[in-house]
C-alpha cells in the first residue's frame, strides 16, 4: 500500500464527541468510555503500524493531525520535522550571519566618512550647491587689485 496515498485518504467518518484528555490509557491508545472501543493517536504511530492497523479490519476509532496540505502526521514524521527544523536553524543562523556582517560593513563606512570626510572631501573634491550670489567687481586701485597684481607698478 503506498504510504502517501493512504494518509490522503484518511478521514474521520463520525468525529468522537470524548475529549482525548477525558480517555484512560497512554499517549499512544486509550480507552473511550462511550463507544467502549480503543482510540489509536495516529501522531504516535508509524505509517507502517497505521496501515497494519488497518488492514486488521473491523472499525477502527483515531485521534489524527491534518497538516494544511491534507496529509496526515504519523509518528514516523518527528525526524522529517526534526529535520526541518534544523534547515531552518541553519538558514536563519545564515542570515544573521549576513545580515551581521552586512551592518558593519555600513557602520564602519558611515564612521570613515564621520571621522575623515572632510579630509575624503578634499582628496577627492566635493560638489556643493546653494543660492548663487554675483561678488561686485574689485575696485580699481583698492586693496584687491593691488594684490592681484592689477593697477600701475611702481
């Protein structure tokens, strides 16, 4: 029997109205006191011990998990999550990784430019912008002219 096929196909034909809490008996079969049959935790149970089940035959009472794919968890799922989990234990431990080194790298360059960006900025120039005003021409003979070398020589 293919084992995928038959946890697709699982279903409760009459849902029990006993609270699994309220039965006797162990994580595994308990005893329900209203239909006086044994009710088997299928999450506790292989696929093979569900199919051998029932192929027992005769009316069988469960206590099932459905993921939202439709399929049923059987105990033999634990090292499938096991390993799930550990995926994505290391995926998220990557990330951080990245996610780490990725921020100092970002701090370290925002503290360059805070400690040596002025000395960055006269290395390498650096545009500015503003409201541009127009000086007034030096005057003739002032101070300025005779530093720039304009004007009569003596």
């Amino acid at each position: 029997m293919d084992t995928h096929a038959l946890a697709e196909r699982l279903t409760l034909a009459t849902p029990c109205e006993m609270r699994w809490e309220d039965m006797r008996g162990d994580a595994r079969v308990r005893h329900c006191g209203a239909c006086r049959l044994s009710v088997h935790n299928l999450a506790e149970m292989t696929t093979l011990e569900v199919e051998a089940l029932l192929q027992q035959g005769g009316r069988v009472c469960a206590r099932l998990y459905r993921r939202p794919d439709g399929t049923v968890v059987t105990g033999d799922c634990r090292r499938i999550w096991r390993q799930q989990r550990e995926e994505a234990a290391t995926l998220l431990g990557t990330a951080l990784t990245a996610t780490a080194a990725l921020s100092f790298i970002v701090v370290m360059g925002l503290l360059t430019l805070t400690l040596f960006g002025d000395n960055i900025r006269r290395m390498f120039g650096a545009a500015t912008a503003g409201a541009l005003v127009a000086m007034p021409p030096p005057a003739a003979g002032g101070p300025s002219a005779a530093a720039s070398g304009a004007g009569p020589h003596h």
